[in-house]
C-alpha cells in the first residue's frame, strides 16, 4: 500500500509519514524531497525561530511550488506525468486535490 506525502499529494510513499504517535518515518518523498522528520522541524522564520511541523509543510510546499515543483527523484516517479523533471500541472492539481490544496487558476 502506497502512502501520500501531506506537501505534495504524491501517493508513492512507502510509509505513512508519520504514525498514530506523530513519530516521523524519515522518509524522502521521491517528488517533492520532503523529509519527515528533519523538513518538519528545520525551517525557520526570518527571525530565526522555528516553524511548527505543520507551518513547516505549508512553507515548504509554497516553495516548492513556487520553484516551479522540481521532482526530487525523477526515476522514481511515473515518466508520463512529468516533463524535465517537472510535475505536470494537469497532474499536479490532481495530486494536490487528495490533500485538499488547490492550486490558483
């Protein structure tokens, strides 16, 4: 059974994120490079405080889209939705919808 990454709404992972106890599985996901329990815990406001996990997701998903939504591990993820290493964006409003993150039109 695949898992979903709650940034990207890739369903690919090979572990859930995290478990009933909220321990991460440090997993990487394969599209957007996310990993749980290091990502989650290591991005920082411009003060230099730290972002809470799921600001952390939030903050890390906005970048990542706004990087153009680069696949962290190409050979990893189906060839035929994605070009130059990038996610497709028909697909990517797809995989966003099963986390319920809609992209702006």
């Amino acid at each position: 059974m695949k898992h979903t990454c709650p940034v990207c709404g890739f369903k690919g992972l090979a572990e859930p994120p995290y478990d009933h106890e909220g321990n991460h599985s440090h997993e990487i996901c394969p599209c957007c490079g996310f990993q749980f329990g290091f990502d989650d815990y290591e991005m920082q406001h411009e003060d230099d405080s730290y972002l809470e996990p799921s600001e952390s997701i939030i903050a890390y998903r906005k970048n990542w889209l706004d990087e153009g939504c680069v696949i962290f591990s190409p050979e990893c993820f189906p060839k035929h939705l994605q070009k130059a290493n990038r996610v497709l964006r028909h697909h990517l409003i797809e995989q966003l919808k099963q986390i319920n993150v809609h992209l702006p039109s």
